[in-house]
C-alpha cells in the first residue's frame, strides 16, 4: 500500500501530538494532525488526553526541598542511623 502524504497513521498522529504538546512539531506535521483529528476519534481521544494531562502538571504547586535542605535531612538520617548501630 502507498504511504500517503497527508494522511498519516494513528501512530505517527500519537507522536505528532507529543511532539506538538512541546512545541517541536512542524507546521506541516500540524496540518497533518489537525486533518487526522477531524476523523478519527481515537487520535482525537488521545490528543484530548494528553491535553489535559499537560494543563495539571502545568497548573500543579509542588514545593521541592533545596539541596541545602535535601543535604541536612539526609545528614540528620545518618546521625539517627549512626547512634541507632551503637546502640545495639
């Protein structure tokens, strides 16, 4: 079968997704996806999907320790560790 240069497979449609969530896809690749969008809903299911998942992790507040923080947590662990050993 002759591979089409504008329809693309549900594979390449995923990939093409992805790649446009990070903003790498090409302007072509674009029209490709929106075309295969227009038709097929499992694409279309993915692309909503992968929407949504890139707004939560967009929109989350996570508060990560700082290496200097990271650093006396784990020096504190070995000190409790240490006297833990002697003791036994």
């Amino acid at each position: 079968m002759k591979k089409s240069f504008l329809f693309i497979s549900c594979e390449e449609a995923k990939h093409i997704c992805d790649k446009t969530q990070y903003g790498e896809a090409t302007s072509w690749e674009r029209i490709k996806l929106a075309l295969r969008l227009s038709w097929c809903r499992v694409t279309r299911a993915y692309s909503n999907k992968n929407n949504k998942l890139t707004d939560a992790i967009e929109h989350l507040e996570i508060d990560c320790l700082k290496n200097d923080e990271r650093h006396k947590i784990k020096q504190q662990f070995e000190e409790e560790l240490t006297k833990h050993q002697y003791n036994q």
